[in-house]
C-alpha cells in the first residue's frame, strides 16, 4: 500500500514539474514576451489636421528595459495640427458611435503632436470623429485592407531576424514591440509594420515590414 502511494505521490510530482518546465519554455520564447503589439489601425484627416488611433495591447508598467510584464488593452489616439498651439494640453470632443466624450490630450514635442490613450479597446469598426476649435477628423479602420496581418507580420519578423544574442542558456532574455511606422500618414504604401527587440542587455534590433507585400525594408 505505501508503494503504491509513493508511486503516486511522484506521478503527482513528475507530472508538476513537467508543466512547471513546459509553462517555462512557453515563456521563454519571443512570441509570448511582446510588450506591446497594434492590432488596429485607423488613421483619419482633414482640413490642417491628420490622426491615428493605434489600438492593441501594451505591458504595464510600460517600459523598454527588456524585461516583459503583463499587459493591458490600450487605444492610443494621436493628433497632428498644421497650426503650432501654445498650450501642453488640449480638450477635444471624441465621439465613438455617438456616445461624445471629452478627451485630454497632450502634447509630445518629438512628434509635434498630441497624444492620448483611452484605456480600453476600441472596436475594428466603431465610427469616431474627433473635434478641435474648428478642427474635424474622421477615423476609418485601415488595417482592414493590410495584405500582412499583425500576427503575420510577427512571424515574418522572427522568421527574419537573428535572434541568438538574446538567449541565455536556452531562455530568451528580452522583450518585443509591433507598432505602425507611418511616413506621411496619408497612403497604405506609406505605412509599415516595425518590429523591435530589446534585450535585457541593451541591445536593440528593429524590422520594418511592408503592410502591402510584406516585404523588409530593413
């Protein structure tokens, strides 16, 4: 009878330590260490004024140290004026499917452009229209008509780049972002998906994929 209990006191424990190493393995890999992916894209314009909404998933506390943490939903709302305004933040009127809500935005002087995330998802097909002063933009869903999903363009990315400097002793030590890189902001042959790695040792490897032809452009 013992042996018997002892048999199955070790099953019990081979059987943990075999999901403890698989749940290890799992998170040791590149695809489930991405601390920020866009899954949604819409951009929208109009007289002195383009935008975009970026709309996906990002770690918290959102850091690229090379270290993943657990992730949030987020949708980041980025406006650009023709017009220079004064002001570090503005009130604007954001209507999504025409509930009207006041949304702060601030202003972030790399890009010359105001920036806000909503906090939560916003839907592939929501209909959103941002207002300032005399400003008006509509948003459409363009990562719609992308030829390379997000999920594709991962795939590409790792089926492309050099991963090896990033392991330690078989685990992978670092953290992975899918964003948009938009040049002007205005043609789908303008936008590309950028795929960065940042190590836990500093360094920094990107890709940028075609969302047309998926072709790497770097």
């Amino acid at each position: 009878m013992k042996r018997n209990f002892s048999f199955a006191v070790l099953g019990l424990f081979l059987i943990g330590f075999s999901f403890v190493l698989a749940s290890c393995g799992e998170d040791s890999s590149p695809q489930n260490n991405i601390s920020e992916i866009t899954k949604i894209y819409y951009k929208g314009g109009g007289n002195g004024v383009e935008g975009s909404i970026s709309v996906g998933q990002r770690e918290e506390p959102y850091k690229m140290d090379g270290i993943h943490n657990d992730l949030c939903d987020f949708s980041l709302v980025v406006v650009q004026f023709d017009e220079q305004f004064e002001e570090n933040e503005i009130e604007v009127n954001l209507s999504i499917n025409g509930n009207l809500q006041t949304l702060t935005m601030y202003f972030n002087p790399l890009s010359n452009s105001y920036m806000a995330d909503l906090g939560y998802l916003i839907g592939s097909n929501d209909q959103i229209n941002l207002s300032y002063n005399t400003y008006s933009l509509d948003f459409f869903n363009v990562s719609d008509s992308f030829s390379v999903s997000y999920s594709e363009a991962v795939d590409i990315a790792l089926d492309n780049l050099d991963m090896q400097e990033y392991y330690q002793d078989g685990v992978f030590k670092g953290e992975c972002y899918l964003k948009i890189l938009s040049e002007k902001d205005s043609d789908l042959e303008d936008l590309f998906w950028i795929f960065s790695v940042v190590g836990e040792n500093g360094n920094v490897k990107n890709i940028v994929i075609n969302v047309e032809n998926g072709e790497i452009l770097s």
